[in-house]
C-alpha cells in the first residue's frame, strides 16, 4: 500500500479496526495513530505489560513496557501548600524494552516510513492471546521481503513474553541483520499539553546497575532513582534459518543486543524466537533479582515457543468457557464487549497482590495509577468469571492498611482512608477536592469484598483479609460522619463519584455505600467474633455502627420529587447547556472548577450509580423520576458513566438508551470515543461495558445472598448470553424476547430471582421462564449535544460490515 | 551592655517596647529577634518601604527595601492543573538597598555582634515620623565611639528616604571610614519552612543595566527579569567633619560606594546625610528613569535635612490633629493605636495608584500581595482621615479593571472579578477554594468606594472611577448568582472570609454585601445617568440588580435561632475543642482543609463581620445570639478577628469582652502576637485596631447618609476620643462613661444619630448627650484556650510602665 492509498484509507474508513467476532484487526497503518492502536493491540497478564510498539521500536506513537509495581516518585508541587497534602506522586515508567527486533534488509533498516510497504496487516485473537503481524515490504533499494512476528505475554507464566519473528526473502539473495535487543531508557515523546490526565513523562528513570551478555543471551540490571525499585529484563533466543548464520552478543549499561547475520534466497527464512523475562523488586538483591530473571528465561525456553502458544490458547479456553458473554444481532457490540472481556482479563489476571491500574498496563495514562475503578467496575466483572483475580486485587489493598491507617491517622479520622489515586499506596492525589475528599473509596473497596466473598464463600479471605478490610472502613466512616441534633448521621464535605461536585454534604451516593459499609462491617464482625476481637471490635463498636447505618441521612427534594445528588444540589443553577459549544467537552478543560461545582451539571453518574449499587434503597417511582432528572444534567465526560446510565436506563424501561450506552461503553477504546486511548485502554468502561450487559439487559443485582435477574432486550439485540460462577457452581443465563433460560453447567442446585420470583435451578434441568419487556416510553433527554450515538443504524450498518479474521484480511 | 545582660534583658521582658503614648522604643538589642523590630521600625511612605534594618547592614534579621509595585514574577506550580488556574505569582522583591553605611573603626567593622556594645536605643516618635538610632560602642581593639543615625521615609517628598549619620570618637584618636552605599541583589535568608504565609524568597531578581558614581553620588539601575521593571536608584551625600577629610565614588553592577576617610580626635564628630531617592517604570526608559531619580536627589538636596525634618513634622502635626484617637486609662493601648495609626498612614499616604499590600511595605509577607483587608479593614479608618489616600488606592482598583474583566470572561461572569491577592491586578492565588471563589472581595471593594463617596461627598470620583466600579462588580454578582424556584436569589459555591469554610452556598457576608452592591449600583447609576449610559446601563439593567437585591437569599436556622454562616453551616459536627491541643493552633498548620471546611469551626470573624457591615439587616435579638453562637466556634488563627469581634462584642454590651479583643488587636505586632511580625506588619488588624474603638466602643456605623454613634466604654478606659473628616467637615467626639461629647471643629452643622435619636451639631456649639452602658451580661464562651488575654489586669500593670521617652531611655 503507497502513501496515497493509506491516506485515501483513513480518509474512508472512520475506524481502523475490522469487525469480526473474536478478534480485533487493522488492515494497513496509519502512521498519524500509531499510539491509538498501541494500546488496543498492548498484550499483558496484570503483571508485564507491552504496548503494540512495532517490532523494530520505530516509528512508535508512544513506546511503553510495563511492570505492575514499577514506579518513579516525582514531587508534587502546590502553588500554595496545605497540611496532609502529598508531597510526592508515584508515576508508571516505560521499563526496559525488551520487544525490539530491528531488521536490517541489505543494510537498510525496515522502516515502514521509508521504501514501500505492500501489505501490513495486525490482528489480535481473544481465543489465542497472541498478536500476530505481517507484512510485505519493498526497500527504497528496491529488495522486498515479508516479515510475520508473533507476541505474547504469558498468562501461565507470569514473568515470560515472547516474540517469533520470521523474515523472509521474496525476490533475490538479500544480506538479512536481525538485532533483538533490550533498550533502557527510550527517549519518549511528550504528552499532549494542557490535558492533567496524560501522564508526566519521566526522562531517563532507570540507573544502570549490571548488563551482561553471551550466546543468545543478555541481561540488564538497573535500579529506579528515587522509588529504589531493581528491575531486571533478560532475553534468549533460539534462532532458525540458512546454515551460514552469524551470531554476535553485547551489551552495555543501557543496551543489550544479539545479532544475526544471514543470507536469505527468495523464499528461504531466518526465524527467530525470543524469550523476554522480568523480574523486579524493591528489597531483594540484585543477584537475586537477576537470577530469578535467568530462572524465567530457562523455563520459557523448556517450554518452547509452541509450548508457550498452547498454554495461552488453553488458558483462554478455559477463560472464555466461564467468561464469554454472547450477543446475537450486533456483531460490532459482540467484538466490543469480547474485547473488552479480553483487556479486563489482561488487566486482572495476573496482577498478584498489585493494584490493577485504570489503564490496565496498556499505557502511561493517569501516571499508571489505581482509582476505585477498580473495585467499583473492573471487580464486580472479574468476580463471576475469574474470582481468584479479586482475590488478589483485594489481598493488594489489604497489604496497604497500615498506609491507609496512616493516612486515617493523620486526617484526623479512625480505622483506614485508601488513596484515591496510587500504585503502590500512597495518595498521589494532588488536588484533594477531588482526590482525597471522595472519600467513597473505601465503601468501594468494602462493598467489592464483601460481593467477592458472598460470590464465593471464600470465608477464609474473608477471615483473613475482608473482615479488617471492612472493618477498617466502616470505622473510617464512623468518625467521618457525625449525628444531627436531629439524630441524622450525616456525611459531610465530601466528594462523590461526579467530579464535577465537590466537597458536598450528604452525597447519597456516598451515604448509602457508608451505610452498606457499616451494616457488612457488623455483620462480618458477628460471623467472624474471634477475629473481629483480634482487631479491637466489641459489640459497643459494631452497634455503633448499626446505628450510624440505620441513622444515615438520604436528603430527597420533596417539591420535585427526586433525590438532590448531595444537599442542596437541586438547588444549584442548572448548567446553561444551550450556550456551550460542543468544542467546550470536556467541561473540565473549558470552565473552572468553581463553575462546574455550583451548577446542576454532572460529569459522570453518581446518584444514578447509586440506584444501581443500592437498588433497594430507591422505589421503582423515584428510579424512574430520578434518572430523568439527572439524564437531563449527565454529559458524560468521564467514561465511567454510559455503562452506569445502561444499567439504569434498561431497569426503567428505557431499552434503546440502555442499548445506545452500552455501546458507546464498548466501544470507547475501539471507535477511541474519548480520543486519549493513545495514552492506555479505558479498563474501567471495558468492564462497565459487561456490566451494562449483564446488571443492564439481564438485569442482575447482587446486593443480598440470592442473585436477582430482570431480563429485557432492545430491539437491536436478538438474544443475550452468559455464565456466572457463583460459589463453585456455574449458571448460564440466556436472554431471548420472549423468554430467559437458566442453566446450571456446574453444580447441583442454585435459587435466584427472575423478575422479583424465586426460582430454583437443578443440574440437567434448564429452567425457562418469560422475558418480560417493560411498556415502551418516552425516551429521556439529554443535555443538547451530548446524546449518546443512536445504535439501531449502526447494528443493521455493521451486520453488513462483518469481516471473517485472516481469510478477509488476505483479500485486503 | 555585654552579652549576658542582653540574655538577662531578653528573659525579663517579654515585650521588647517600652510603653510610651506616643512613640515606640527598643532599649538593648535583641540578637535573636532582630526581623521583628525591623517590621515594627519600618519606615515607609506607601511608595518606598524601608525595614529597620540597621544602617550597617548586619546583622538582619531579613533585609527589605520595597517599592509599591515592583516584583517580580514566579511560576504557580499545581500538581493537578485546572482550568483558570494562574500561570503565574507576583512576589515583591527587595530592592537596591540604598540604607547601608558601614562604618569601620581603625579598620574594625563596627559590627554589634563583635565588641562591647555599651548601649543601644531606637525609637520612632510618631509626632516625628523618624527613626531614631543611639550606640555606644568599644571595638574589640578597645577603641570607643559613639553612633547617632537619624533614617525617614518622606511622606512629603514621595521619591525620597534620607540618614543622618554622625560618629563620635570618645577616648582617643580614631581612623574612621565611613562606607554610604547602594547595594542591589542582597542575599536574602531562607524563610520558615513550611508556612505558607512566608514570602518565597527569590534570589537575585535584579539584572544590572547601568551604574554611574562622582563626587558625592551615585546611581545604579536595574530591570527585573520577568516582570521587566526597571529600577533606578540614587544617592548623594553631605559630609561634614574635620577637615582632613577624604571622599571616593565606586561603582560597578550592582553595587555603588561612596566612601569618606577621617581621623577623629575625642569628641570630634564625623556627620553625613544621606539623600536616597528611588525611581521605577515597567515602560520609561533608562534615561527617564534614571534623570526622575537625579532629580528627586537634587530636590531633596535642596530641601536639606532639616528641612525634611521639617516637612515631616508638620506633615504628622496636620495628620494627627485630624486621626488621633485618644486614650485614657490604659496607656499601652494609647501607645498601640497610635502605632497602628502611624503604621497604616505609612501604608497609604502616598500609595498613589498602586495597592496597598496586607504587609504595607514593611515585609515580604503574603508575597507582598493586596487582599480584601486592604478595601474591607484600611480604608474605612484612612477615609475619614486621609481621604485622599482612599481616592488613590481605589483609583488602582480602577486602573486593573480591564484585568478583573478578562478574568470574569475566563471564569464566565459578566463585569469584573478581582483578584484574591495580587500585586498589579492578576490573580496570584495558587488555590482556588480559598481564592478565587472568595468574591466578596467585589462587594468589599464596592463597598469602599460608596462609604468613600459618602464620607467626601466626591461626585467627581463616584462619576470617574466609583460608578464603574460599582457596575462591574454588580454585574459580576448578576451573572454569579441566579433565582431559584421560589424566586430567591442564590450564591453558591463559594468562600466567604471564614477561611476554615469553603466553596459554601449562600454565605450570608457574600449575600449581604452583595445586596448592598447591588443597590448602591442602582443607586449611583441614577444619580449618574449619563456616565451610566457610557457604561452601557439602562434601566432594565438597573431593574435586574435591585431585584436580585430584592430577592437575595439570607439563610437562618429556625431551630436554632441564628444565621448559619452559610446554607447547613449550623448542621455541621462541631470541632473538637476540648482535644486540640494548644500547640495545634493555627489549625490550618495541623489540620486538613477538608477537616476545616466540614465542621463548626470559624478562624475569624464572617457571619459577625456581616452583623457589623450590615447591621441594618440583623435584630439586636439576632445579634446577640449570632455573636454568642460564633464566639464559640472562632478561634482567632487570623489576625483579621479580634477587632470585628470587639465592635459586635460592644455593641450586643459585652464591653469587657470587646475591650480584650481591641487590645488584641491593637497589640497584634508590638506583642508579636501572630508570631510572624518578621514578615510584616499586620495593616488590616492595625487598622482594625481602630475600627474596634470607633466602631466598637463609639458604636459608629457608617451604612446610611447619615453617621450613627453608639458610644459605651468599658471599666479600663477613662474616656475615648476621636475625630472624623466627613464631607471636608471635622467631627471631634470625646466619650466619657456618662456622656459623649460631639463637638463640630470645622464646618458649619453636622446631623448625626446618638443612640438612635437624632443630634444636630453646629460650629462653636458641642452637644453632650448621656451614654448609654449597656446592662452587665454573661460573659460569651469561646473555644477553650482560645478566650483573648483579659485586660483589666493589663491596664493597670501598664499606668505602672508608662515611661516617658528619651529621658527614661537614657537611664537605662
């Protein structure tokens, strides 16, 4: 493909990416956004991460190897300063690369920008977990040869990537120079100005501490500056091709290369796998970091690269067995949402008592940093599907109590305050209003253990880790809040989910998750007494906390019928939406704090959130009233929202809205509706995607012991499918029209409720029961300019545009 | 006096001041406390600003010479941007230092820290305006001299600043070498750490341009760096001695020398004057600035020392003989309102279209930033004194509205926001909360210009400068607040004086004094139609602004009886008082702000500030409940408190409450009761000083057209008396505890309100009226540890100190 047909391609095409059911792909390559497709093909297991940077390292759009954990600490500046605040942040650096192989063809680097590029194409199969690339390339000296790599990061073994790499001559004797190389240090280009959610980019983290090399091996040892982390990156090869090859190794304090050297005939091939392996830490020593970095490698390369290549694809077999949820009628939604499934599971797999970041380990976004997106989206999906990665996520935010305690500590409050933004558990929040102020973090965190273990029956983490996670909490919020003259327990001055409300009093989002938080506390505490007592809690402290729940204020706005999202807030001017031109999104980027936070207008949904998460706590009559009024004030600038307003708009009735929003949740990272995927996957909008399926169209709510389901399709879907693990035992559900089928695939017997019904489920005996479809409405509106994309057009458009994987592609 | 005396000095008094009515002076010299005298002895016109720095340059505690409006520019770090955030702080900069004269003794640096240092006095007569200096001093060779210096800031000549200098050799033949000099870019000693209220100190801030020395003078000229600000400064020299007398000129960058070679004999005398004049433009060039400052030097030459002397005097007699405000009974507080009067003269006597700084020019505290003190604390007592000086600084309000326009456009108001703190009229405040979002700074500087007008009569003003100030910031109050519902007019989100609140709705200061902008817009508009209309008022304008005044929403707690300071302020929890230890006061230096804002917890006065502002709207029943229900929620961590809770504390009758608050802040530097006079004077509260006597014990409100008196003393003072300029009339009022005395001491008849009747005062003819002491009360409550030191005990302890000037200082 020249120049002119790539420009005339993405002229033609809006998005880059094929729709196919399992599997992303790109037909060619826009060099103007490389960065956006970097992170839609990054591979990672939550514990490496690696951009989609091309083979050869150049030209990239942002280049990035992550390791969950591997930080530099960078002051925090305060114009003017303040006691508690910060004074130091934690930012995700671009670690030792280790993916480069760089092509010399007759001594001319393969340089896409240069000579021509016949064919490219990349493409990433959610059942193999490999990124696959090939491509056809002539030399501006006029040599053409094909190039095909495969990647992966391993699911199985958690320290190992991989690349194959063939090269092949197609039209003469060509000299072939394959240099595979680990590279400390990248130069990386800046970030985009002016916008605080791209990461600060941090030059040169990496101290050289030990490099070695020989026989197809080689080894980089370096230390990070202030935070203190060893990381060590090595690299094995194992090399195919013509029997004339030359092998070189070398290395320095930054580089470390094996070259080949060969002679390829038109169709002969050099093949070259390498093994890449990481480890890192903050307190073992460098040969023991080193060694067990050497360890990795020798395993890999037991295993082999086919080896590597079927654990992966059994992996995900198994994976997508519990996990898959199934759309018939809309194959752009069901690449979506499987993509999105994918990227969680890349996100969580692996992460291993380490936080699971916003952006996953895709990109250097919000300094690689955890919010509670986490607990509040990504958990609540991985729960039913791979409950061990909660497990692990929760054992994380339990391994920093005592800086939560600190922190507690030194704002004056009891039991444990999480950070709202870190990476290893310190706040890193440099604005507090909307950092530690949202303070619902930590009923985020309680309510994620709490789902997790009546998921599961897991008492011993609930024993061992939940209880104090719990109870930490809720004497957090114990202190935090405080009784009325009327004998109110009110929350003050505080931040809830929309952050375009500040320090607000009475949050009903974040009195009614306290008030979960304290009753789960309570009764935790009571199964577990002997543990409870271990951590100071008497029964003075837990009907403290009984009290305070049953005592918790929820202000309601009596003349209009709906809840304020905080006291006062239905007072406040309404946003004048008319006069701001849609180039003024996001908000935040064009008006000042003081505005946004005075004025009824809401970033992302908060007391619609809360109708989701605590459902019982609202009628039917007030649901319905109260997504009205805030669908009128909701525009969506942060995309941790449609997949809210999805589930809520599908439970009032209003099916094509929920529809509309559940797409533009999948779709955020694919059609880039945010335009900062570049900087790393929106992890939290993937899983809200899921949500907005399975608690919007299926209608589940966990928030007691049995599941309650309420399906109900939009027309644009015909028929909705997907599993649940749920203490040991696996239920299917699947949605039609006209009727929902629940299926038990592993276990004996399950009770949940379909539509306020028990019903029971045996082993062998699928239940079918009526879908009922709510009577159709009057579609809410939206402030002007921010309705979501009409998703009816598009299914019927993208039913046309299906594509059918690599068969397709060769055609291109 | 060795140095153990001084250790046995410095332990025995607390107070390092003599108390005298009518001057302050330091006996001795305290190594340690060096920058507080240098604050207290500031000299300074309102355009230069010389800290007492001693004439030999060290030691210093913090050198400063200041000129109104110069500074220097610096970045305003946020670790999380936002929009409308400043880029950037202005930061006042100690200039060329044009004070020093050194003085070496056979080649000994007469240098206090070395040698026996027999006596040492300074003293500041406020009839005099001079800064007087007397030493006695054996070198360590054992050589004895004796140094007389003489320092003033012309309030005449307003370039000018002037030493006399004399040295006298006492028990032998001494070579002495006198060094005058101009010293630019002095280094400066770090601040504290970690207290915000300290300036940043910005290193060599002056790039040398040009410097020229001859005969007796020399000159040298500068620019700043970023704010391009060019500074020339001068000096030139009259020498008189024994007549083997020898006189060099150096200069070079940044450093210019005169120096002047003797031998005294015992009893011979060596006496120089020293003229320094400064001059500055951020648009003139070299030469204009330049030739300003040579001529300033040749004016002040002209004039000679006495006769600055002599304009000095007679520019103090014609100040006081209108702006005393008379004492008996308690001679400390005599001698503090005197200072306070002395110090905020310094402030604005010749500010002159430039701001007056909350430090005036005697520190780098707050960055040498303008608040809202300047218009809501200074201007009320300098209008009906020096009303002039009122005219001026609020002609600088008017010359930065183009600035507050654009910054309403950015926040997206209408009309006019005024920076929180600033220098030239940017906004400098690097956090929001407690900046930008305080806009009664508006309505503050409104307010000033209407009592103004009021007091003067000066239409030409109200037509040139008032009238737009006032619709500006009407217009602002328009746009920022809107109707509710029920067709209240609302203010939300933002901060009014109480700075442990923030981002509040319907802050009843903001509220009230919006309602008077409002209306005093309307009203100026209509006594101005025709400027009006050049403003682009028209009557529907006019109508929108007394309706919005009409319908502006004053919160009140039924349940309670008291206005919350702002919507749910009374539903707050209650600070914990009785566990904040002493040591944890200021709060804001051990508390988070987020603790601050969300609990029942006042750092100065904010709904009682509104109670005095605008007494109108307030029962004396409402009064009295509101004050008692704050007193026990303020703790007084700002110096802007005491005087405000000393005026409503004698108005509701609580005298002896009010007579404690006066003195506290009368004594508030003198006392070093903030622990940071180092940095600065404390204008507002020096000012509040007075405000608390006028206003407190002689009940003045000044909201209508005519001036009401409520006069009532307390037990510790015999009787008060003070004057008033209003409309270019003289109002003398003496109270004593039975009657009040109004006398007309210039003009032809005054109408007035005593006690809410109304007196008629003509020339020649004073009308004594009773008054009126209010029943004895309770005494109010406030936070334990926070009740202001009792003062009867004080009062008499201080007749017993009363010295009486030079001579006592003499016998020391």
């Amino acid at each position: 493909m020249t120049g002119q047909e790539r420009q005339e391609r993405k002229e033609g095409h809006e998005q880059p990416f094929a729709v196919d059911p399992w599997q992303v792909a790109e037909h060619g390559l826009d060099l103007t956004s490389l960065a956006r497709a970097e992170s839609v093909f990054a591979l990672s297991n939550g514990h490496i991460g690696l951009r989609a940077n091309l083979d050869e390292g150049e030209p990239h759009g942002l280049p990035g190897t992550y390791l969950n954990g591997v930080f530099e600490l960078r002051p925090l500046p305060y114009g003017e300063g303040g006691y508690g605040y910060p004074e130091s942040s934690q930012s995700v650096i671009n670690v030792t690369n280790g993916k480069i192989v760089r092509l010399l063809v007759d001594d001319e680097p393969f340089d896409l920008r240069y000579g021509e590029l016949l064919s490219h194409r990349r493409w990433l199969d959610f059942r193999e977990g490999l990124l696959r690339r090939s491509a056809e390339w002539t030399s501006p000296a006029g040599r053409t040869i094909k190039v095909d790599s495969t990647r992966l990061v391993s699911l199985t073994q958690r320290a190992v990537a991989a690349v194959e790499y063939a090269v092949e001559a197609v039209d003469g004797p060509v000299r072939i120079v394959l240099q595979s190389e680990l590279v400390a240090n990248e130069q990386l280009p800046g970030g985009p100005e002016g916008d605080p959610r791209a990461a600060a980019v941090l030059e040169a983290p990496l101290l050289a501490e030990a490099h070695h090399s020989g026989g197809t091996k080689g080894v980089l040892v370096h230390r990070t500056r202030y935070s203190g982390i060893r990381v060590a990156a090595g690299m094995d090869h194992v090399i195919e091709g013509p029997e004339r090859l030359d092998t070189v190794a070398e290395s320095e304090a930054d580089h470390s290369r094996i070259t080949v050297t060969t002679v390829l005939h038109p169709g002969q091939r050099l093949r070259l796998v390498k093994f890449i392996a990481y480890g890192w830490s903050a307190t073992r020593s460098l040969p023991a970091v080193r060694d067990q970095v050497e360890a990795a490698l020798t395993a890999a390369r037991y295993t082999g690269w086919d080896g590597l290549v079927a654990e992966q694809a059994d992996f995900l077999k198994e994976f997508w067995d519990v996990s898959d949820v199934e759309i018939e009628g809309d194959v752009e939604l069901q690449q979506a949402v499987r993509f999105a499934i994918f990227h969680v599971l890349q996100a969580g797999a692996r992460s291993e008592e380490r936080a699971i970041p916003a952006k996953g380990l895709t990109g250097p976004g919000y300094d690689g940093h955890s919010f509670w997106d986490t607990e509040a989206f990504v958990l609540p999906v991985l729960t039913y599907c791979l409950p061990t990665a909660v497990n692990q996520a929760l054992r994380w935010r339990h391994t920093t109590l005592p800086l939560a305690r600190d922190r507690a500590a030194q704002l004056g409050l009891a039991g444990a305050v999480f950070p709202w933004r870190t990476i290893r558990g310190e706040e890193c929040s440099g604005y507090w209003p909307a950092g530690t102020a949202a303070f619902h973090i930590g009923a985020d965190i309680a309510a994620a253990a709490a789902r997790y273990v009546r998921a599961t029956g897991d008492a011993e983490f609930e024993r061992e880790y939940g209880l104090e996670l719990l109870v930490e909490t809720a004497r957090m919020w114990r202190s935090l809040g405080h009784h009325d003259a009327a004998g109110r327990f009110r929350i003050e001055g505080v931040t809830g989910p929309d952050e375009y409300s500040a320090i607000a009093d009475n949050n009903v989002y974040t009195n009614l998750m306290a008030q979960t938080n304290l009753r789960a506390a309570a009764e935790a505490a009571a199964r577990h007494p002997r543990e409870a007592a271990r951590l100071g809690v008497d029964t003075e402290e837990t009907a403290a906390w009984r009290d305070a729940a049953a005592a918790m204020f929820i202000p309601y706005d009596e003349n209009l019928g709906v809840h304020p999202q905080a006291d006062g807030f239905t007072d406040h001017q309404v946003w004048d939406f008319e006069n701001t031109p849609p180039e003024n999104f996001p908000l935040l980027l064009h008006y000042p704090y003081f505005d946004l936070y005075r004025k009824q207008v809401v970033k992302q949904a908060d007391l619609v959130l809360a109708m989701q998460v605590r459902g019982d706590a609202f009628t039917d009559e007030q649901k319905a009233r109260n997504f009205a009024y805030y669908e009128r004030l909701t525009v969506r600038d942060s995309s941790l929202s449609a997949c809210t307003q999805a589930v809520i708009a599908a439970e009032v009735g209003q099916l094509d809205l929920a529809y509309d929003y559940t797409a533009e949740a999948a779709l955020m990272d694919l059609h880039d509706l945010g335009g900062n995927t570049r900087d790393g996957l929106h992890m939290a909008s993937l899983a809200g995607a899921c949500i907005a399926l399975v608690a919007g169209f299926g209608g589940l709510r966990d928030h007691g012991e049995v599941l309650w389901f309420r399906p109900r399709l939009p027309t644009g879907i015909m028929r909705l499918g997907f599993s649940m693990m749920v203490r040991g035992q696996l239920l299917a559900v699947r949605i039609d029209h006209d009727e929902t089928t629940y299926t038990l695939r592993r276990g004996e017997v399950i009770h949940l409720r379909h539509d306020g019904e028990t019903v029971q489920v045996k082993a062998g005996r699928p239940v079918s029961v009526p879908t009922t479809n709510p009577p159709a409405q009057e579609r809410c509106s939206q402030p002007p300019g921010r309705e979501p994309a009409r998703r009816q057009a598009q299914a019927g458009l993208s039913a046309g545009r299906i594509t059918s994987g690599p068969d397709h592609l060769a055609a291109e």
